[in-house]
C-alpha cells in the first residue's frame, strides 16, 4: 500500500486476493454433495468484507512476511467467520431472515442444511489450516499453534462462548463488564487472532505477536461499539438489516450503557490505541493503521 | 489384552481410561459459560460405547506404539463424534427426543444451546489435536497429518456430507450403492479415521496404515448393517430408541434392500475380511479383531 493509494482500493484488492483463494481452495473438495457446495457457497460468497482474512494478510506483511503465505489461514478465518452468521441467524439463536440484504442461509436452504453447511464450513476451515500442500514454507510446530489459537479463538472460551453469553443475556440489562466480556469473545477473538495468526505465519516474535493481540483486542471492541452505534443511528439500506434492531429486541448495547457521546469516544480511544500499537511495527504496518481508523469512520 | 481377557472386560477397562481423559482434557477450558459446559457435559457423558476413541488406541497399539501417545486424538475424535449425535437429533434434522435412553441434548438445553454444544465440541476437538502439551513425542507433521485427516473425515465430503445425502435420501427409496456410499461417509470415515490416526500418532508406515484404512472401512459398513438389523430385530430397552424406528420413517436399509439374510451375510463377510486385514499385524492386533466380531455379536 503507497500513501497515494486508498483505503477503498486496498480494501478492494485485497477482497478479490481472498475471493480468488476460497473459490480455489473449495474446489478441491468436488465429492461433496451438491446441496451441501450451494448452501456453503451460498453464504461464503454473499458478499462479506472480508475483514478478516485482510487483517491476517496485512499482518503477515506488517512483520515483514509475505502475504501469499498466510492467504489458506486468511480463508480458513473467513469461513468460520461465514459459519458462525449461519447458525447466529438460525431460527433457534437470532432468527434473522435477511444478512447484508439477502435472505439468510435457512431461509433459502432450510434449517437443517443451514445447520450442516455451517458445520461444514468449521470443519473444512481446519482442513484448509492441515493440508499438506498450503503454507508450505511455515514450519510444522508454528502451524499447529495456529490451528490451536484458531481452534482456542473460536471454541467454548472464545465465539462460540460469546454467543452462549450472548444468547442467554438477551432481554437482561448487562453490566459494562459482562457487556465487553461477552463481545470480546464473540467478535474480539477471531478479530484478535486473524492479525496473531499473520505474524506467527511470517515469523513473529513474541514482541510483535503481542503488539498483535493488543491491536486486536481494541479494533475488536471498537467494531462491536461502532457496530452498536450504527444500529441506533445508520440507514438500514447500508447496514442490510433493520436499525434500532437491538433496542426492540431489549439487547444491552454500549449506547443503552455510556449514551451514544461516550460510546464515540470511547471508540475513539480505542482505535487511536490500536493504531499507536501498529504504528511501532514501522510503515509495513499502514493498512493496519488504515484499517483501524476504518472502522471509527464507518460510524460517519 | 491377554487371550484369557474377556473383550467386555477390555472394552470397560478402555472406557475408563478414555473418559477419566475426556475429564481431564475438558477440565482446562474452565472459563467457558457454564451453562456452555454444562450442555457439552450432558451429551460427552451420556453414556457412550466409546468405540472410535478404543479403536484409536488400539490401534496404534496394532502397529507397535503406547495407547498413552494417541489418547488426545481419541479423545478429540469422540469428542467430534458426540457434536454429529447433538445435531443429527435436532428437530431441523431427525427430530429425535431420546438418545441412549436419556432424552436428547435439545430437548434438555434447548435447541439454540444444542447446536452450540455441538459447534463448541467440534472446535474443541481441533484445540485438543493442536495443543502443544500432549502427543509431545509425535513429530508435528505427523500430528498436521492427524488433523488433516480428521478434518477430510469429519467434513463436506466425509461425516457432514454423508448427513446431508441421509437427510436428501429421506422418503426416497435408494440404490445399495448409494445407501453404501452415504453410510461410508456418514459413519465408516470416522471410524476409518479412528484407526488410521492411532497408527499414524504411533509411527506406523504406508503399508499399515493402508490395512487400517481397509480395516475401517469394513468394520464401518458392518457397524451400519448390524444397526439397521437391530433396528428391525432388536429390543427397544438395548437400543435405547424405538426399535422398527427406520421403516416408519420411510428410511432406506440395508434390509429393506437385501432382505434380513442377504444383510447377515454381508455384515459377515465385511467382519471376517476386516479381521483378515488386521490378523497381518500379528498378536498386537488381537483386541481389533475381536471388536470387528464384537460389532456381529452386538446383533446376535
């Protein structure tokens, strides 16, 4: 990324790198039923940001690696993020029937397949992370500790406990710190992992492992605030589902707790700290600065 | 196992090892939501046979290796294992209330928590097949291997594709082909699997490791006959479902297609070409010899 480029087009790029890569790492797994390929297909390719797997491949670069290298993780991080909307959405969690302006996955498909197609996903994310032919060049041990802190991020301690908090929390009034606990889990952790994972991909040490956790721990929290702040305020045509959503399901967001000024700032603080983070790994390290301040101006 | 050793008495001592394991592999994830454990708990100790984890330790005793290497993998591949039985009963599935005589997770937690449960233990089983505290003495390659090759089995063209086939195949009557290869998928890959990986976690070269794939894949087709048998034949008290339960759901078996001889026929031939396979191993391979004939006698 040079300094003249923007934001958008990087984002842009990037997306097409990682479409590219899930189109082929799927396809090695013709013998599927083809049911079961259209109902994956269906919610990988509905038109995500891709924010995840962006932020594995920027900071495989930050710490000086190649993003080639870390594309199979980077793919393997967008389909448990795919996997974990199809079951949220689920008539038994959320029940949403629409995601980003297209019906949800049970909604087209049926429960069941929803149910499958998101298993399915999951587990072909940790095939994607075993094969033998990708990330050649990473050493063994350090791709068994990504699939562990993979595995650790998304299991009962990270996302899917996230969304049990979640799920049993709804109609209850939180307290900030049940608030934050629940959404660190929920999204913070795969946040937090996606850029961990670039670095271990490439090399890191400990010292840029840990700028790494501690960058994502905040864009994670600041995504869920700017999240929540959009739904209050934002047009439901660019979110792709209805605002003021959270209220009428009686969820506790961080404006019903702070107000909407403090939770601004708070957003704030937290991008500002995640980008001071980065900005110590040197110039490589720009689209992660870039990407911080993203999310705040989201929120425009 | 000594010859005087009973196989019930065997398979007990196992089962013990095998879920004091469970325990103690669980026990770390301590900061998971409680609820979370408890609905995981509930379903992981309900009372299974715990065939696929013995069959991994036996199996790399088979091929010359300590049960104590493989016991995360058999542990983690029960665990997978347990998430397929929480989610195949779910209403948007086959809607079964009792399993094993207690009734069924959802029907218990839920269903929102049920398919929770599952996803949690899905992705714990990957944790516990990465964390770099067990199977210290196994190469990291081999243990990318291990992970691969539960993945593929667990995945679209494995267990979760063959769910999908069983579910589309509802109602319809099908080819023997077709039935062979949606069982295959659904329970012979991750019984094919649970031998496989105890060799490979104990070292074993190609040419064990292709008789333990020969050995799963017979002892998978047999285990699905014996169950479809027993399905028309058995006492609804040792099954702990109904009995008679297939052909009211218009389910094709291998029964209804060969006719209740022609399936014991089969399910022979299939128990007495998988010992062959294993007899080559020698005297270490005496307990899967006498699990593929424990497999007939179930249906006696």
């Amino acid at each position: 990324m040079t300094t003249a480029d923007s934001l958008e087009d990087y984002l842009a790029r990037r997306k097409v790198l990682v479409e590219e890569a899930l189109e082929s790492f799927l396809a090695p797994e013709a013998g599927a039923p083809e049911r079961l390929t259209a109902a994956v297909r269906y919610s990988l390719f509905a038109g995500g940001k891709r924010l995840r797997p962006i932020l594995c491949l920027a900071a495989a670069e930050a710490v000086g690696g190649v993003w080639e290298e870390a594309l199979p993780c980077a793919c393997a991080l967008e389909m448990i993020h795919t996997y974990s909307l199809i079951h949220d959405d689920l008539p038994a969690m959320d029940n949403d029937d629409y995601r980003r302006g297209k019906p949800t996955n049970h909604v087209v498909f049926g429960e069941g397949m929803a149910i499958l197609a998101g298993d399915a996903l999951l587990t072909e994310a940790f095939h994607l992370l075993a094969r033998p032919e990708f990330m050649t060049a990473v050493a063994p041990a350090r791709r068994l500790m990504v699939i562990q802190l993979v595995a650790r991020a998304a299991g009962m301690t990270g996302m899917v406990g996230g969304q049990v908090l979640d799920v049993l929390g709804e109609g209850e009034r939180l307290a900030l710190d049940v608030l934050m606990d629940m959404h660190q889990r929920k999204t913070g952790a795969m946040l937090t992992v996606s850029v961990v994972t670039g670095a271990v991909i490439a090399g890191a040490g400990e010292a840029e492992i840990a700028v790494m956790e501690r960058y994502g721990r905040q864009i994670g929290l600041a995504f869920q605030i700017a999240d929540d702040i959009l739904n209050v305020t934002g047009d439901s045509a660019v979110m792709g589902k209805s605002t003021g959503s959270d209220a009428s399901r009686g969820k506790t967001t961080f404006p019903t707790i702070l107000g909407l000024e403090a939770s601004r700032a708070q957003l704030a603080a937290l991008v500002s700290g995640a980008a001071a983070e980065v900005k110590r790994l040197g110039r490589r390290a720009e689209p992660l600065v870039r990407i911080a301040e993203y999310i705040m101006e989201r929120n425009a």
